[in-house]
C-alpha cells in the first residue's frame, strides 16, 4: 500500500492526481499530544488496547475525558497511526486492505480530493457503510442487548451523551464551511455535498466511540478508533484512503461553542478556516472591526444577529450607558433600562447590585437581559428565576 500526501500527490490506478493543497502553513499553535497520538496499533497487540480510549473495563468517566481530550486535540496528525488504524479498519469488516492512503491538509480539501476521485473513478466505491456503519449498529446492538433499553440510556447519558451535541455543533459548522467554500458555477458545491455522505468523522466521532470504549464486542470498532486518534475526518474508498489532517487551532468557550474575538475559531494546515462569536458564524472581515466599535457604529448595523455580537463584544452596560439610554423604572430590585434599536427588538435590561458584598467590601453590579415586553425591574428580576412578577418575593437577597 502506498501512502502519499495530499499536496504531493503520486498515481493511484494509473490516474495522476493533482495537488490538494498548497503549502503547508507553519503554525506555533499546536497542544500537546493526545492520548494514543504516539501508538502504533500494530497487529501484534491489538487485543491488548481496544478501542482505542483506553484497555477493556475502562470506567465511563475516564472514557469520556479521554475521548474528549482526543475530540479537541490540534497539531499534526500520528500518520503511521491514523495509517495502520485505516488498514485495521478494512482488515476487521473482511476488505481488502487500501492500495493507498492520501492524505490532505483539511476537510475542505479532503472532500475537494474525493469528489475528483470519484468522478474519475480511481478510488473505488465508498466503503463508508461497511467499514463504519455496520460495525457501529453491531456495536450498538451488543450492548443494547446486554444492557436492555434502560440500561442503554443510562449508559448512554454517562458516556456518549457528555460529547454528543458539541460534536453536532461542530461537525455541522464544518460541513457548512466545506460546502461553502466549494461554492461556485461549475457544480462543485453538490459534488462535495454527496461526497460528505461518505466522511468518516475520525476524532470528532469521539461521542460514540466514548460509548463503546472498553465494552465487550466492540473490537470491530478498534480500526476507526485508531484513526480517531491519530487524525481528523477521513474517506474509505475500495481502493484509496483519504485522511485529513487535524485542525492547527480549535478555540471554544464554555458552552463547547465556537469563539474566538480575534481570529478564526477552528483553522487547519491549509488555511481552511471558519470564524465565529459564541457559536454564531461571522465573516473574518467581521471580527477586524469589533476594536474600534462605537454605540452608533453598532446602531448602523443592518444584520441583527451581526448586531448583537457587537453588544456581546462591547458590553452592553458600556453601551447602555454611552448610547444615552434612559432609565424606565426603578424600583427596590434594580433599574430597568431600554434602548431602542432601529428594525430590530429594543434591548431591556435590568441593572442589579449584588447584596453580597466582595472581598474588598464592595458590591458587584450585574446587567440582566430581559423580554423586551419588560416594564418593570422586579417584573424582569422575577423573570430571570422564571417567575411571574407577583410571585418574586425574596425572603433575602444574595
């Protein structure tokens, strides 16, 4: 079997490839080594490590950190890992191993790199459903049947359930920015959409793999674990392996949200990047701007979600108060602000003193965001605990 890269690309089935990607960018931003970044699974000892997170009987929560830890893992892929992993994963489901493996900078250019494969018809067809689909819903089986459906929930809820919707959110920003960037007259976009249907998810399928690690019967799933590992996403094909490379940067706030004020959020070797601000996508010209803002600056802005990200980033206690905006009640609770914004809802919020006084003896002031419909403090305080304004009544405050 032949391992190329993806910006060095050699024959496969007699069909020259073009190159992928471009030169590699240098990046100093790369963490630490994952767990199993440094193994290589080879054949001798793969009933001594299964699944990859760790050795058989593995505690859920320490499955769960490590397959996290391996989900926001960044810098440069294992390849002689993420290599032999691929060939495991074949060899399990009873498939030729691949005659080569390519690799590419991104998935942007990984999915760029199947949809020409495969319109050439050098690849092969997609093994996607044999090499992870089927062993999956074995997997999944096995243990559905051995824990019953209550036991698989619970399971579930200690394991898989921690990681699952962040690896949603991410995965659907990635495909997002994939297709988008594919974009364009000559049908592109829609070749790239269909090869997606054949990605494996390699660490950002960490929430499924963190449910079967360790549990008996998931040995068909140790070839794709291996590669989750050691790499990022990755298409089998009957005859050729494409691998992508793991993100450079990789930068979340404390929802699992993509965020990042000053540059992109998640960026890959090649320079495919995507930019956001707590979870919502924004243009990288976006971000440049959010330095010099103004209250009228933030005023002008047309696009209301962009809008908001402005007072996010601003503050909306600065804004409140450097915009003019007037006071509209006041009562024991607090003060109720308002500042109308042109073609979008009116900003409301309550400005609150913490009883409890800090260290240093003085009180913390909190601004609370409410319903717009908000007309009074104790009605939006009330709110926030999700009460009705008559029924907020504090015996004391903190």
């Amino acid at each position: 079997m032949t391992s190329v890269s993806g910006d060095a690309v050699e024959t496969v089935s007699g069909d020259a490839m073009e190159t992928v990607s471009g030169e590699t960018m240098t990046t100093g931003s790369a963490t630490a080594a994952t767990p199993g970044d440094t193994e290589q699974l080879g054949t001798d000892r793969m009933g001594a490590d299964r699944m990859g997170a760790g050795p058989t009987g593995q505690e859920p929560l320490d499955a769960v950190r490590a397959w996290r830890e391996v989900a926001a893992a960044t810098g440069p892929a294992d390849r002689a890992a993420a290599e032999e992993g691929v060939r495991l994963a074949y060899r399990l489901v009873g498939l030729p191993e691949p005659e080569t493996v390519v690799w590419a900078d991104s998935p942007r250019a990984g999915a760029a790199l199947a949809a020409r494969l495969t319109a050439q018809g050098t690849a092969g067809r997609a093994v996607r459903d044999e090499v992870r689909n089927r062993p999956w819903a074995t997997a999944r089986g096995r243990l559905l049947d051995r824990l019953g459906p209550a036991g698989w929930a619970a399971h579930w809820a200690r394991t898989g359930a921690q990681l699952w919707d962040r690896m949603v959110v991410l995965t659907d920003r990635v495909r997002t920015g994939v297709t988008d960037a594919s974009a364009g007259p000559d049908g592109a976009e829609q070749a790239v959409r269909l090869v997606l249907l054949d990605a494996v998810l390699g660490q950002h399928d960490a929430a499924w793999l963190a449910a079967f690690a360790g549990q008996e019967g998931a040995e068909a799933l140790d070839g794709i674990a291996a590669v989750a590992r050691a790499a990022g996403w990755w298409w089998p094909y009957e005859r050729t392996a494409i691998v992508c490379e793991r993100p450079v940067e990789l930068h979340l706030d404390e929802a699992g949200r993509l965020d990042r004020g000053d540059g992109p959020a998640l960026a890959f070797p090649d320079g495919f990047a995507l930019y956001a601000w707590r979870g919502m996508p924004v243009p990288a010209e976006f971000l440049d701007g959010l330095h010099g803002l103004t209250p009228s600056r933030i005023r002008q802005e047309e696009n209301a979600e962009l809008r908001r990200v402005m007072l996010e980033h601003y503050g909306y206690d600065r804004y409140l108060k450097e915009s003019g905006a007037k006071p509209v009640h006041r009562d024991e609770t607090g003060v109720l602000w308002r500042v109308e914004l042109p073609g979008d809802e009116p900003q409301v919020m309550v400005e609150v003193v913490n009883s409890t006084p800090e260290p240093d003896g003085t009180h913390r002031t909190y601004w609370l965001r409410v319903p717009p419909r908000t007309r009074t403090a104790r009605e939006g305080v009330a709110w926030t605990f999700g009460l009705q304004e008559a029924e907020y009544a504090p015996q004391r405050q903190t």
